[in-house]
C-alpha cells in the first residue's frame, strides 16, 4: 500500500542512522514495529494482579514428567 508521508527529514535521518537501516522505508517499518509491540506489552502488563497465582505450583516438577501421548 503506497502512503505519503511528510516526516521531519532531520528525524526520519536520525532513525536510519541510528538503526543502521539500509532505506528510510526499513526504519519507518522499524519504528512501527517497535511502536505495535510496545503497546502489545503495555496490555499485559494491564493483567497483572488479575491472574491467581498458585505459590505451590512446581514448575520444575512439571517439567520432568513425561509428556503424555494421545
């Protein structure tokens, strides 16, 4: 999908020399990418507190048995 965009040059020169991109398209898709994930992350942190938390659950135990088959 073509998108014209107008960015600070100043800025969008920065962000390919600081991620050593290749083309401003490939920082542009960075900074998107780093901007999707970052806000992914912010909606799990919104669950904390909310989930119970078993102190008695052995993770390690867990671990070693055996996987069942089906």
């Amino acid at each position: 999908m073509a998108t014209n965009l107008e960015i600070a040059p100043e800025l969008l020169e920065s962000a390919v020399a600081v991620g050593r991109h290749r083309s401003k398209r490939a920082a542009v898709e960075a900074a998107l990418i780093e901007y999707v994930n970052r806000h992914k992350q912010l909606e799990v942190v919104k669950l904390f507190g909310q989930i119970d938390f078993d102190e008695e659950y052995d993770y390690k135990e867990a671990r070693r048995r055996p996987c069942e088959s089906s």
